[in-house]
C-alpha cells in the first residue's frame, strides 16, 4: 500500500468540500477522481501531497503521516503535476525536466551523468526526445504535459498526481498521455492517482473510479463496477444523455417529442444511423434486434423504443406481430443495410409490408444489392449513399408532411 486517508476531510478555510475520504492506493494502481466542476478532485489533490492541509483525518504515504514528512520527504516518493501553467522563462524542455532531479541534486546542486541519464530516459518514456531542445514556451498544450510527465518521472517517485492532465488536449495526445500514464503503473509499478472529465478514458484505462459528489464519495472500486448508467446519471445529473458501460462512453437520448421513425437493423449497420438520427431530433423505433447485437445496446443508450429478440434465437412471430404494431404507426422507415441471415429474415418481411402501405423507405443499400433482396419492390425505395443524402431526405419528407398538415 502506497497511500492511505483515515477519515479525511478537506476544504478551504472552514469550509468542507469533501468529508470522510477513506481509500488506499496500492503500488501500480492507476487511480480516477471523476466528479462535476467544484466537486472537490482538485482539492483532495492538494491535500493529499500535503500542498492543503485537512480539515480532518489523515493521510499517510508509506504509513507515514504526511503532516511529520519534510518536504524533502516528499519530493522523493511523490511527484505532482497540476493545472495551474508554469512559468520556464528560456528554459528548455530539458531544463523542465531536469528540475525533477531537484530532490537527488538539492536545489544548488549540480546535475551529474545519472541525473543527465535519468532526464534522457524520462524523456524517452514520454515519447519527447525530438523536444528537448526546444524552449518550453513555444512547446503546444499536448508537447507542455508530456514536458510536465517527464519531469515527474525524473523524480523517480512511487506516487504521481495529476490534475486533468488531458483537459485541453487534442484526441491523439490524450490517449497517448492516458497511455503513457498506463505504461508506468504496469512496467515501473507507480502508482498513478489523476483527476479526469474523460469518463469514457477512465473506463478504458483506470484501475480503480472514484466518484465524488455533494461533499462526498459517491462510490469507489473498479470502473466495470462502478461507472454504471444510473450511478453515472447521478454523479452528472445527466438526463438527455446516457452513459453506457457496454459501450464505454456517452450516448446523446433522442427527442420523445420528436418526429418517429423506424429503423431495420442489426450487427451495427444501425449504430450510426441511431446517432445521426438522434443529433437531428427524432425519436427512434427500432427492431428486430437480437439482444446480444452491438445495435441493441446502442439503441437502448440513445433511448430508443426496441423490439428485441433473445440472442441467438430466430424472430417469433409474435416479436414480429410487436415490430409491425411499431411500424404501422410512424411515416418513414430506414434501412440500415443490416446484413441478413436465417435469423433475421422477417426483418425484411417489414421492410417489404412497408413498402406495400406506402411508406418512405430509405435504404443506404446499393440499388443492385437491394434488388437482389426486394424485388420489383425495390423501384420504390429512396437510396442514399451516405448519411448527408439520409438525413437531408428525412428532412425533406418531415417538411413535406408539416406543409401539408398546415395546408390542410
């Protein structure tokens, strides 16, 4: 066990922002604050690396309270890197990262061969070799963090806190941050403790969710365990959108007010379709779907209504029956292009009924792919090539219809 809180309280002054923190990091883990702004990650940072002190409890580092350790103490198990940008004047990104040997050198020391070594490795591990030289100044947001994470390991430190250390990165350096990060608990065994927004990254990366909120932890464990839906809706208060731990990431719910559409799909022809639709404000039906298809769990995410189907079995006729209820009740229905097998078969018995009442059916099939499938029926259908050509005819149908109703 590298950290512990007993009881920990923190905050400013004598205000409390989190009571009765009790957790320990053990050697390797890679430990997530997730929580609202002003939840207090921050603030449990800070005074876990003793730069607050608590307002109650303790934390130990190494089973030593802190509250006793120098501040030399510190510096050689613990290494921070926080939000708040740093002043280099002219110095290089080497000279950054040369400041972490700071507690093997003393601050007038002077950098020998290993600490030169210790510097170039660091800088190796984060992938910035090619920056070294360069001043730190006129390093981009992505280049400063990796900067920053090279300073830390030059520490050599058992513990690294990070605060948002992929906030105002672009996608290629966020995953590579998160992965560097990674790296070092599995092959140096540090422990890695970062506050994040990314909750989807935290899925995918951390060992252990901490979940803060209303001045306390919400819930704490393994992000598998506990970045569920509801628990994820709680922590955000999020409503019109959903958190899937399927999926590992966010889906936008789409608009119960919305125009209504039927989408055919399955085996994730449906999963953009679902978000396209969505973005542009209707309400999705959706079926037959197996419940162990990709598609089933994206629609469930976005809110759909979806006509399942147990996995592995072929559709009823009565899960059928539902699907046409569904259908009969909406103006257009979509295509997804689903692949078809022997399990699936009436799913293209609704596309045809479809058809045969008159309604608007895009498909994003090919006209010869189609026909192979429909028959003559397939004159009838309107065909897309890509999502811009779908949604623009879905609009125009939905336009179509509103003209006509305000005629009438």
């Amino acid at each position: 066990m590298i950290l512990r809180t007993d009881k920990l309280t923190v905050g400013y002054g004598k205000k409390i922002v989190v009571a009765d923190i009790n957790v320990m990091l053990m050697k390797g883990q890679f430990v997530c604050l997730l929580g609202p702004n002003g939840s207090g990650k921050s603030t449990i940072l800070k005074t876990i690396v003793h730069i607050l002190a608590p307002l109650g409890g303790e934390v130990y580092l190494n089973e030593r309270e802190i509250s006793r350790m120098t501040n030399q103490d510190m510096a050689k198990t613990t290494a921070v890197v926080l939000t708040e940008p740093i002043s280099a004047g002219l110095l290089t990104a080497y000279d950054v990262v040369m400041l972490g040997r700071y507690p093997h050198t003393g601050f007038m020391g002077k950098p020998a061969v290993k600490d030169n070594e210790k510097v170039i490795e660091a800088l190796k591990m984060v992938n910035a070799e090619n920056i070294a030289q360069r001043y730190f100044s006129e390093l981009s947001d992505g280049e400063k963090q990796k900067t920053l994470l090279a300073r830390a390991l030059a520490q050599e430190p058992q513990l690294i806190v990070l605060d948002e250390p992929t906030s105002h990165l672009d996608a290629r350096h966020r995953i590579e941050v998160m992965l560097i990060l990674r790296q070092l608990t599995q092959e140096k065994g540090v422990t890695v403790i970062a506050s994040l927004h990314d909750i989807d990254l935290a899925m995918k990366a951390c060992d252990v969710a901490i979940l803060i909120k209303d001045e306390h932890i919400l819930a704490c464990g393994t992000p598998e365990d506990v970045l569920k839906e509801d628990l994820v809706a709680e922590l955000y208060g999020m409503e019109k959108a959903t958190f899937s731990g399927y999926l590992g990431g966010v889906e936008l719910k789409g608009n119960q007010a919305g125009s209504r559409i039927f989408v055919v799909a399955g085996a994730g022809s449906g999963a953009s379709v679902y978000r396209a639709l969505t973005k542009h404000g209707f309400f999705i039906i959706t079926g037959v779907l197996s419940e162990n298809d990709i598609d089933f769990h994206i629609a469930a995410a976005v809110g759909a209504t979806v006509v399942k189907s147990p996995a592995y079995d072929v559709i009823s006729q009565n899960t059928y029956a539902d699907a046409l209820k569904l259908l009969d009740g909406v103006a257009q229905v979509i295509d997804a292009g689903f692949p078809v097998g022997a399990m699936n078969q009436p799913n293209l018995d609704l596309i045809r009924w479809a058809l045969d009442k008159g309604k608007t059916v895009h498909t994003l099939r090919s006209e010869a792919e189609a026909e192979a499938l429909y028959g003559a029926n397939a004159a009838r259908l309107v065909y897309s090539r890509d999502f811009f050509e779908l949604m623009s005819a879905v609009r125009r149908v939905v336009s179509t219809d509103h003209n006509h109703l305000s005629r009438t």
